[in-house]
C-alpha cells in the first residue's frame, strides 16, 4: 500500500551532491538529510568508509538526533556499528553500498535487535569493475606481465613466448550477478566457462557458461580449471572451501582469483602451493585479514598480485548506487518488495 506521510531518509556516508538531488526528487514525502560535515571524509572516489575521523561533541549530538529521527538509511553508520540498534529505533530499512552484508549483519546482531528492519544489498553494482579486474589477470598472466615488468627494471632486452587464452577452461565458484559478467567477458576472451552454484535448474548459457555443476562437484570442476575464480558469499558452506585438497586437484600451474571473501580460502594452503608451483599465480583482493598484515608471506612472492580490496571500486559507483537506491526508495513508498533484499538464512 502507498503511504501519504513523510519518511525521514538519513544518508549515512558520504554521496556527492547531484546524487543526493536526485534521491530528493524520488518524492515530495521524502525529507532527505545529507549532513557532509558530519560524515568521515573520502579518501577516493566512491569511499564510503573514509579516513579516520572524529565528531566533535555537539555534532556527535546532532548525529545521534538524526539517527533517532530516521526511518531509511543510505549505507550503515560506521561510526555507531554496535550502537546503531539503539540509536535508530525508528529504522526500517538500510541500503548498503557493498553487496555481501550477510556476515556485517550477523557480527553485529542486526538480524536479532532490529527485527523490522529490512536491509538491501548493493549486488550487482561491482559486476562490471570486478570482471574487468578477472580479466585483467588472466590477460597478464598469458601475456607475461611480470616478466616484462621485471625485465623493464633491469634493462633486459630477452625475448619470450607467452600464450593465449583461448581453449583454456575458467571455473567460477558462485555464479550470481558478478560470476555471470565474469563468464560473459571471458567467453569473449575464448575461454570455456564452467561454473559451480547452488541451484542448478538454470540453462548455463543464461547464465554465460558451457557447463553448470552443483558444489558437490567441486573436485570435478577444479581438475578443469586452468583459471579459478571465486565469488562466493561467505557462509557456513562456503568457510575455507579451498584448503589443500582443493588446490591439488588443479591443474599444475593454474591461476586463482579470489574476489568473493578471504574465508573462502585455507591462506596458508594457498602459500605452500604458490611456492611449489602448483598454483602459478594468485591474484586475491579479499583476505582472512584486512588491511594485509606486513609479515604476511603474500606480499613478498613474486608470483601473487594483492589487490587491496579495490577490484570493485569505480569512480562510476555512486551513480549506479544511486539508480538502485531510487528504484528500491518508489518501491518502499509504494509499499512494494525491494530489489536486492538480504535473506537473514543464507547470508546473500
């Protein structure tokens, strides 16, 4: 049913102004308060955790009062992350500005001490950057990126042969809106796709692979996969998915991408096979820890590129966040289902 009362709608980090505009012009029931002074600055574009921060006293007070007061929020509040149950009794729905909240929910007993709140993921808004950063990888690896790097350093003038990647197979572990551009971009690479996901109803070509298993098939996959992505959420099934067992079974020399969660992943499994050469090359932006301890072994290998959790990030996010926030805001008001809702159970 539509409503005919304001809503309060509190933007939680920080969005550039013409964004906001268009977010108040949704609807005249809107009172939209964006506050940039009270928010964490950005440190790039599209940043929606910001530098190191702190309120003062009376502008911690005028934040609470807002969050009191809201009924939507755009994006949690990082600065409140236990508290905010308490502080915004009145929420009913949040929108966040990443897209696998399931954990971030749970760790903070959202799903317990807010009850009525629904809350939105922004899935589906990384697929393109995420993708583009897959096929990144396995560009450099067959065409020797490193190689050329380190022989540009030393002044070297020796000629090589790389390869190509059409024919190889590319695996993708969690085939939802990010696995199917991945697949798209590297069918268009030449690859042969296949992939792993939960429900396997689905015709693969819609989902741009040649070959759909279910995760009892894993095994099977990885003995294909010159190329593994993975993309899965992080839940109980999917907690340290690719252990020891899971790297031998690829092939000599395979590549990994990790761009789902650093749990799905055994790390120190991973650094052994990375200096046998079992694994050739990994390219993970997600790890167990963040930001990257300076001791961990990953840094120092030769073979390995870490992303700092920045594969997904684009300056063109906000917009696009932008779009799904204002669909999801004429459906809120007209009492209709949002697009993108978390399901407490699965965590996705």
């Amino acid at each position: 049913m539509s409503r005919d009362h304001p809503c309060n709608l509190l933007i939680a980090s920080y969005l550039e102004p013409q964004y906001v505009e268009r977010i108040r012009a949704v609807s005249p029931l809107l009172d939209v308060v964006y506050a940039p002074d009270l928010l964490a600055p950005t440190r790039y574009p599209s940043d929606h955790h910001g530098g190191r921060f702190e309120r003062t006293p009376a502008q911690e007070q005028r934040w609470c009062e807002l969050l009191r007061r809201a009924e939507v929020l755009f994006d949690f509040d990082y600065t409140h992350p236990h508290e905010l149950p308490d502080l915004a009794p009145h929420v009913r729905w949040i929108q966040a500005s990443f897209a696998g909240i399931g954990q971030y929910v749970r760790q903070m007993e959202y799903d317990s001490r807010m009850p009525q709140t629904i809350f939105t993921t922004a899935s589906g808004m990384h697929a393109r950057p995420l993708a583009e950063f897959c096929s990144m990888v396995m560009l450099m690896h067959t065409r020797g990126l490193l190689r050329l790097q380190q022989q540009q350093r030393e002044q070297r003038w020796e000629r090589y042969a790389g390869t190509d990647l059409e024919g190889r197979t590319l695996a993708i572990i969690g085939v939802g809106k990010i696995g199917v551009e991945v697949a798209r971009q590297a069918q268009a690479l030449g690859l042969t796709v296949i992939g792993i996901k939960r429900s396997v109803e689905q015709d693969p070509s819609s989902l741009n692979l040649h070959e759909l298993y279910p995760p009892e098939r894993l095994h099977d996959v990885l003995r294909r996969a010159d190329y593994l992505v993975l993309v899965a959420p992080h839940t109980r099934e999917t907690e340290r998915l690719i252990g020891a067992a899971e790297l031998a079974c690829m092939p000599y020399g395979a590549v990994l991408i990790n761009i789902g969660r650093g749990a799905l992943i055994d790390e120190a499994a991973l650094v052994a096979a990375l200096h046998s050469g079992q694994i050739g090359m990994a390219a993970p932006d997600v790890f167990d820890s963040e930001p990257l301890p300076p001791d961990n072994p990953l840094w120092g290998m030769p073979n390995v590129i870490i992303s700092p959790h920045s594969a997904s990030t684009s300056d063109r996010e906000n917009s696009r966040l932008t779009d799904l926030f204002c669909e999801n805001l004429r459906r809120y008001l007209a009492g209709r289902p949002l697009m993108n809702q978390l399901d407490l159970q699965l965590l996705y």
